[in-house]
C-alpha cells in the first residue's frame, strides 16, 4: 500500500468515527437535553446530527479517492465496501454524495429559520418537517439518478492502466462513470458544485440581517432570550465557515478536471477536505448550545457507567458459573457485590445527577434519560442509587470480615451469608425508602435554586431536590451516606493488617494451593481497599459546597463523577486479581484466536514489487 494511501485510510478511518461520536452525542443531547426555549430549533438540529452522522457512516464505508480523466470519472474504494463488490463501493458513494448535499441546504434552512423567528411566531415541529422534506427532495433524487451512472469496473480499469499506469489499484475497488456529460452524471456534478457559492452568499447575508434586528430589538428582549439568540446565532456563524470546506472540495476537483494535472494527494484531498464538515458541524452545536462541562459530565457518566454495567454482568456470570469449589461461599458475596454495583450503575446512567447545595437546600440536575419521564421518575432513581452505593460500602466491609472469619473457622452457609447481607442491606433500604419522600414540589424547589443562583441554567436538565434537609428523611440520607465512610475505611485496614499477619503466621500449615488462593482474594481486597477513597472525594466536593466555602459547576459534576467510579473499579479489580475468574477470560479470548485461526482460509496477496505470493 503506497504512503498517501495508508495515511488516507488513516485519516478517514479516524474522523469518520470521530465524527460518528460527535453527532450521536448531540442526537442524545438533542433528544434529551434541549433547553425549552430552543424544543422547536431542536428539529432542525436533530436533522443536521442524523445527516452528518450518516454521512460519517458512508465515507467509513467507502473512503473514496477521486481521478478526473477527460470525460470519466473513475473511483477508487479504499473503504470496507471492497469487501462487497463494486456495486455496493458506488452505491455508498451515491448515498454519501446525497447527505453531503443536503447538509448544505439544510445550513441554509437553519439561518433562514433564525431570521425567521425574529419577526413571527415559531412554525411548529410538522411545518419544519416539512420544509425539511421538500429540500431533501433535489438530494434524493440526485441519489437515484446517480446510481444509474455506473459503468463496468472492468473497461474503468482499463482506462486507469492506459492513462495512469503508474498508480498501484491492489487494495482498492474502482468504479466509476465513462462519460460524465450523460444526465445521470451531470445532475449529480451540477447540485454538488453550483449551488455552493449562491448558498454561501445568502448564509453570509442571512447572518447580516440576523445581527441588525437583535441589535435593533435588544432593548425589547428579555435577558434570558438575548443571550440564547446570541448563542445561536454564535453556533451558526461557526457552521456559516464550515462550508469553506465544500468550496475547497469544489476547487480541488475542478483544478484537477480543468487542468489535467494529476496527483495521488489532490484526488485524495477532495474527500479528505469534505469530510470536515460533519466532523466540525456537530462540534458548533455542542460548544456554543451546552455547556462545555455538562458534554464532558454526560459523556464521561454514559462511558463509564455503561462499562460499569459490562464488567459486573461478566463478573456475575464468571461468579455464578465459573467459581472453583473452595471458593463457593465466597462466591456468594461476589455475585452481592456485582449485582449491587451493576444497578448502581444503571441507575447512573439513568439519572446523571448534579449536585447543587444551595443554603440548607439540596438540588440535583439530572442529566440521563430519566428526563424523559419526568421529575418523579429521576428523582426515584437518584434514591436507588444513592442506596445501592451505601450497600456496596457496608458490603466491602462484610468482604473483609469473611476473610478474616474463615482463617479461624469453616466458611460459613450460603443461607448464612445471604441472611447477613439482609441484615447488612436494611439500612440502605431504609435510607431508599424515607429519601423518597423528601422530594419537594417543583415551584419551591425552582424558587430556591434561582434564589441562590440566578444565573444558573438547566440546558435541558430535570430539576429535583429537598428544599429544607434538616428533615428525617434528608438528613439521616445525608448521615448514613458520609459518616460511616471513615469508620468503615479505618476498619477495613485494620482487619487487612490481622489477615496479612494472621496469614503470615500460618503459612507452614496451609497447602500451596489453599495459600495461594488467600493470596489472590487479599491482594484483590486490597484494591478494593482503596476503592472508597473515591467515596471521600466526592463527600469532600460536596461539603465545601454544602457549608458555602466554594460553588462552582466543576464541583457539582465531580461529586458523582467520583463516586460512579467505584462500581466500575470494584469488579475490574476482582476480574483481574481473582485467578480462576481471570483465567477463563484468557481462555476465552484463547479459544476465539484458535478458533479463527483454525477457520479462516489462509490469504494470499501480491506484493508492490514482486508477483511473489505473501501467506498471512
């Protein structure tokens, strides 16, 4: 494979999934968290996401490289497309072309409905879609017309040989079209080209008119309204010199087709250069529509929570299914462990909760899917998982006096140990039960928040909290949640320090076998030790915020971004430092190399140099 090609592969390979990312994170934003002020934008938002989204997709799928020759055009796939044939290659690239072009209307749609709502009421959501769908139209049917204008690959690779018999094909599929003048062809060229320029300028003029009415009618807006037409209108001047990118594309094509000038970088570039666009798009969203930190807090709590959820399922099942005999009891708390925390997890994920201290109120923005269902159903969740999160502290600690139990006595029944967990779990089912009810009506719980800060905005998020929490039912959460952290962290060590020594002086007594196994589960209780640290950070961000010492944003968000931590570390630890259970996943893994190793037909390539057969 040449130079330009690997590092063109590369760089489509690594913006396309880049820009897959972006935009899936602003249609779950989008669909999640859009402000009320901006529900109706929302549509047109949501529009652009999907398009850039799946014109992501297409280009992973085909990564096109472009050659100009008199009147053909030929294509050479570098994409995962090559596996399917060349029809699949050209179809891709129809789609792909379609979505690139109506992205480009639909910027012009977006300025022209930001002019719009200055002067009239908002056009309601299935007007807007159906403007959106007479636009699309031109973009479908050049799609339809396009996938017509493919010619056999064979007499388009013929041509390539005859005028470029320099340029290596292997790896590659060519397609293409042998006379670009055909209607066909020549509608696609037209609607991909000649509109850019007459669209630019509008934006450019849109954009003009859009800043002379804010600044005639700033007087008249309200404050709040001002500043979110401002913020819009900062997003889609960013998106205004995205479209520099189409014009780029545009040039190098034509200067390649006009001139006959011919370079492997120029053909890659007219891709390369177009594929910023719905890499750049969705980013102008998300800067100037949401705050900064709240991307990174939703992003980081879906990501980590999710892995959650993966890592204490495999830990379960690995627990359930796959636990030696010696170690069956302690099984038992394993499986405790990994179901609490996979519900922590999910509850995570379902709430995505900011903490706001404000006076002797408490308020939580939550940022997950439980939006969706309203303020009750968030605020239940939020007590779900705050109560599985005291379990998992209570039930480390449980861990570690069954290790230091069993040195002196036989393991106890499985009945018992499910018994003490009951015992060990009342107290966070308590906690969960009383907390829901500290809930307080939305109007008192909006009054306390703007009263201690004003400024705030909830950008989509759902509003719950406690408005007084010296009640019972605050209170002894907030109790039961802070204070046995120390005292429970303190005696953790200690008894670690009695199993080590006691371990230690019991050594000559103990088979190999039964010593080793001690020592795996005490050097993965010891990670685990160190876990709750993760529950002092986050009890830290919230006092210094509690007791008015510092607010800011940053500590709201880091109090759950700290403690989310702790159900994704706790099975990781015993995943790994647990040996029967981390070597069936090597096993696993082992066997899905053999297995594809023994099933896979071997392969076989020519090199660039040479006709001599490469076996991989």
């Amino acid at each position: 494979m040449a130079t330009s090609q690997m590092i063109f592969v590369a760089f489509h390979s690594t913006m396309s999934l880049t820009g897959m990312i972006l935009n899936g994170t602003l249609i779950y934003l989008t669909l999640f968290h859009s402000p009320t002020a901006i529900k109706n934008y929302s549509t047109l938002i949501l529009n652009f996401a999907f398009i850039d989204f799946s014109a992501c997709i297409a280009d992973f799928f085909v990564q096109q490289r472009l050659i100009p020759s008199g009147w053909s055009l030929i294509y050479m796939s570098s994409g995962r497309c090559r596996f399917f044939g060349p029809k699949a290659c050209y179809i891709g690239y129809s789609v792909m072309l379609h979505f690139f072009a109506h992205s480009l209307w639909c910027l012009l749609i977006s300025f022209s409905y930001r002019y719009y709502v200055l002067t009239r009421p908002a056009p309601s959501t299935r007007s807007l879609m159906t403007l959106l769908f007479i636009v699309y139209i031109p973009s479908f049917v050049q799609m339809v017309t396009f996938i017509f204008a493919q010619d056999p690959s064979e007499e388009l690779v013929k041509i390539l040989k005859e005028r470029f018999p320099t340029y290596e094909i292997e790896g590659t599929m060519v397609t293409g079209t042998l006379d670009l003048s055909s209607f066909f062809c020549l509608f696609t060229l037209f609607h991909m080209t000649l509109p850019v320029t007459p669209i630019y300028i509008t934006i450019l003029v849109l954009r003009r008119k859009i800043i002379n009415k804010l600044e005639l009618n700033a007087e008249y807006m309200q404050k709040d309204t001002k500043v979110l037409h401002r913020q819009l209108l900062t997003a889609l001047t960013y998106q205004a010199v995205i479209p520099s990118f189409f014009l780029l594309t545009v040039l190098t094509y034509a200067f390649g087709h006009i001139t006959g000038y011919h370079s492997p970088w120029l053909e890659y570039a007219t891709f390369s250069l177009i594929l910023f666009i719905p890499v750049l798009s969705p980013i102008s969203s998300l800067v100037f529509m949401v705050s900064v930190l709240q991307i990174i807090f939703i992003f980081f709590h879906t990501t980590v929570a999710l892995s959650g959820c993966f890592l204490n399922a495999l830990l379960f099942y690995l627990a359930f299914f796959h636990s030696p005999s010696s170690m069956k009891s302690y099984a038992t708390l394993i499986m405790n462990f990994a179901v609490t925390d996979f519900l922590a997890c999910l509850t995570d994920a379902f709430t995505e909760q900011r903490l706001i201290p404000a006076d002797w109120a408490l308020l939580y923005f939550s940022n997950g899917v439980c939006g969706f269902f309203g303020p009750r159903a968030c605020y239940i969740g939020y007590s779900l998982m705050l109560h599985f999160f005291s379990h998992s502290l209570w039930s480390l600690l449980v861990s570690f006096v069954y290790r230091l139990y069993i040195l002196h006595k036989r393991p106890p029944h499985t009945r018992t140990l499910l018994l003490i967990m009951l015992l060990v779990y009342t107290p966070s089912l308590f906690q969960c039960i009383t907390f829901m009810g500290a809930q307080d009506p939305q109007k008192e719980v909006e009054a306390a928040l703007f009263r201690k800060f004003p400024w705030y905005e909830l950008n989509g998020a759902t509003l719950t909290g406690t408005v007084d929490i010296r009640s019972f039912s605050a209170l002894f959460t907030i109790l039961h949640m802070t204070v046995p952290i120390t005292p429970v962290y303190i005696s953790i060590l200690v008894i670690r320090r009695k199993i080590i020594k006691k371990l230690s002086n019991a050594t000559a007594k103990m088979g190999n076998k039964t010593k080793a196994m001690h020592k795996q589960l005490l050097t993965a209780l010891t990670y685990q030790a160190a876990i709750p640290s993760f529950f002092w950070f986050a009890v830290f961000s919230y006092s210094i915020g509690q007791f008015g010492i510092y607010n800011h944003e940053a500590l709201e968000y880091v109090v759950f971004c700290s403690v989310v931590m702790i159900p994704v570390l706790s099975p990781l630890a015993t995943l790994v430092f647990v040996r029967p259970y981390r070597e069936k996943i090597k096993q696993f893994f082992s066997n899905r190399l053999t297995k594809n190793a023994d099933t896979s037909p071997t392969s076989i390539a020519f090199s660039s140099g040479s006709k001599m057969p490469i076996t991989t």
